[in-house]
C-alpha cells in the first residue's frame, strides 16, 4: 500500500540512508526540509521532497494531510522496565524524606520490593499491565523500544517477564528488543551469598532464557552495592556463549568500574553515567560501545547528570533514554527526556533530538531500519500540531504536541 503524507511543514530527521550513529559535532545536525511531502510503501519510507522542488505523487492508495505539523522519527527509547508488578509511591515519599536510593534497597526495598510483587502476578496480569505502559509511549511517540527483565531474580520469574515482553512484540506494532537482566539485585533466596547467585545466573538462568529464545541481550548492574567488575565480565561472557551481547548499568552511583567493564566486552552500551569520570570519557573515545544517559533518574532521584556535554566535546556519540521503572523513573515520556537533556545537560535541541532518535537505536543495534527519516527505514514517525519550529518541542516541556502517530506506516488509534 502507498501512503502519502502530504502538508508537512517540516519535515525533521532526515538523511539519504547509512547513518548509523552520530557522534560529537556530527550531533549538532538534524537536517529538516519544509514545504514537504513524503511517501511509504508497505510500511517503508521510499522517498520525500519538498513542493517546490518536486510535487507530490498522486498515485497512491491513501493521503493523509499533516495539516502543516512537523512530522518527526518516533523516538527510539534504549533502556526501560516497563514489565512491573504495581507502584512504589511509598519509596517516593522516603525520598522526600531523605532516604537515597541505596539506603531505600538495603532496607529490602527497590528492586526486591519489584520482585516480591512480581512473584505474586499472573503473566496474564502482568502483560494487562505492561499493555497500559506500551500504549502511554506509543501515544507520546516512542515508536523502538528496549524492555528489561529483572524483576523476577529468580529463573521462573524471569522468564515470566521475558515472556510477556515477547507478547508485547507480537501483540503491537512497537519495536522491542529483549534484554535479560538477571543480575538488576540478589534475589532474596541468595542473601548474603552474592557469587552462588551469580553462579545461578550463569549455570541456571542464562541456559533458560537461551532456551526459549526470550532475550536479544543481557545486562548488569555493575556499580556500588551490587555487582562488581568481575562478576559482570563472567556473566556477559556467559551471555555471550549464548549470542546475547551486553549491556551495562554503570556508573550510576560512584565511578565503580562500568565502563571499564563495558568497554573490556565491547558492550552494545553503558547505561547511567551518573558519576561518569573524565577518564571514562578518555576510554571510550573511538569505541563502539553507546554512552547512554537516562536524565530522568537524575531528575526524579535528585542526582547529578551525566555528563552529555563533556562526552559530545570529547568527540562520543551519545544516546538519551527514559528508564521507564516503578522505583526511580516512573515516566516513558521521551518528550519530556529531550527537555531534560536541554536545560539539565545543556544539549543544543538537535542534539537532544539525535540522542533520542538515531543514537537511541544505535543503542539497540536497530539504527539500520529505525531512528530517522531515511529511504528504506522503517516508516516510524510522528505529526505534530503545527508549531514554530522543532525547538519548540523541548522548549515547551509540558505542552503535548503531538497529533498522529504512524508506526510501521500505520496509524495508532489509542
């Protein structure tokens, strides 16, 4: 089926194909045409263009007039866990009481308080659940998606969530990727002996997860109070064996080794970077594995950002992602992620835009098909009402902008 998408005022986010990341200055670019018209066939962009330079096609199935919005790639959103059981406003109030996030986990909340209600939920209800999360971001225009485990530290449990983020796949038009992170805690049955759980992970949970093909990648939270350099290498190299490449959290808490490790596995990402050093820029520079920050833990948990200015000057691409949890992020707003990454971390709007959409599939080894507007990508793409300009869009933080919105070339009616 052709479709046309004709009155676009501008029309941002695009490249002639074979981008596959940006890096330092090369982010400053978010080429945008206006006056535009672009056309997909059978859920592929095959081509756009300005009026004045060439008129629309006529021969097509469908049109649909963008009535002079802005229409921009969805965005790729890297690193999430929106596969929970419930809420956690009680640790909220802790917060604003003064209680930090490790303090909140060593007194068995956090992540063990995921897992404890997890444990008690039907894979039935937790995908009703989880289908309220997808469409809240499909709706704010996330159109490639990163989903998480590790909320169930314990084999069933897992494979339970990775399940559901399987349904998910199958049930929308969303693009998932799968990541098993078994080693997010120690599950409460392991207390105290921290290395036979890793071992559990590894003899136990990786063949299981392997077995049923649930998981792209496999992930570690290696930083201050959890896992540590070695015990990451060990299970990522076990990832490996089974075809999933790593991911990290790191670096989050205190400089704890991440992205060293990171780098040592050639990880797909390390993810936080909160407490990201000058040394660790140094080290990633020339390297394949994507910087991704998440300014909306740093937001909700009053951390410092990471420190995206300093890695883009250094040369780094870099991706932004809105960590979608129940503990410390409970936003899919990927809108609101690129204000953040503009006023906190002080990136130029095309820089935001390019680190949540380009770089953000980088970040999950989807750049190919996903992440701009591009001949032969996948026709992902949001229109927004009509607006003054695409600085508009993180500049007016809270106002919602966007219209319609298209994945696989389809319209979403949510």
């Amino acid at each position: 089926m052709k479709l046309l998408v004709k009155n676009i005022a501008t029309l941002a986010g695009i490249d002639g194909g074979g981008v596959l990341k940006k890096c330092g200055s090369e982010m400053a670019q978010f080429d945008a045409i206006h006056d535009a018209w672009m056309l997909v066939e059978d859920g592929i962009i095959t081509e756009f263009d300005t009026v004045a330079h060439r008129p629309a096609p006529t021969d097509v199935d469908r049109t649909v007039d963008a009535g002079g919005g802005t229409v921009m790639p969805s965005w790729c959103d890297s690193h999430t866990h929106i596969v929970y059981a419930g809420s956690r406003e009680r640790e909220f109030v802790d917060k604003i009481n003064g209680l930090s996030y490790a303090e909140i986990a060593r007194r068995g909340g956090g992540i063990l308080n995921s897992a404890d209600r997890l444990h008690e939920m039907s894979e039935q209800q937790l995908y009703d659940q989880a289908m309220e999360r997808v469409r809240e971001v499909i709706a704010k225009g996330t159109g490639a998606i990163e989903i998480k485990s590790g909320y169930g530290l314990n084999t069933q449990d897992e494979l339970k969530m990775l399940r559901v983020i399987a349904r998910i796949q199958e049930s929308t038009r969303l693009r998932v990727v799968s990541t098993f992170l078994g080693a997010h805690a120690v599950g409460r049955e392991y207390a105290g002996r921290q290395g036979d759980y890793v071992n559990h992970i590894i003899n136990d949970m990786l063949p299981a997860v392997a077995a049923e093909g649930l998981a792209n990648f496999v992930d570690v939270f290696c930083d201050e109070g959890f896992f540590t350099p070695e015990e990451t290498s060990r299970i990522l190299e076990a990832g490996l064996k089974y075809g999933m490449r790593g991911k990290i959290h790191g670096q989050e808490l205190a400089p704890s080794g991440g992205v060293e490790v990171a780098l040592k596995h050639n990880a797909l990402s390390v993810d936080h970077l909160e407490s990201m050093t000058d040394d660790d820029i140094a080290m990633m520079r020339g390297r394949d594995t994507m910087p991704t920050a998440l300014p909306g833990t740093s937001f909700f948990l009053n951390m410092p950002f990471a420190p995206a200015r300093k890695m883009i000057t250094a040369g780094l691409p870099v991706a932004i992602a809105s960590d979608y949890n129940p503990g410390s992020t409970p936003s899919g707003d990927m809108k609101f992620v690129v204000s953040l990454a503009c006023i906190k971390m002080r990136l130029q709007p095309a820089e935001a835009f390019n680190a949540a959409t380009i770089n953000g599939a980088a970040a999950m080894a989807l750049s190919n098909d996903y992440g701009s507007i591009a001949p032969g990508k996948v026709a992902n793409f949001f229109i927004t009402r009509p607006i003054p300009s695409i600085d508009f869009i993180p500049y007016a933080y809270t106002t919602p902008i966007i219209d319609r919105t298209f994945l696989a070339g389809e319209e979403q009616f949510l």
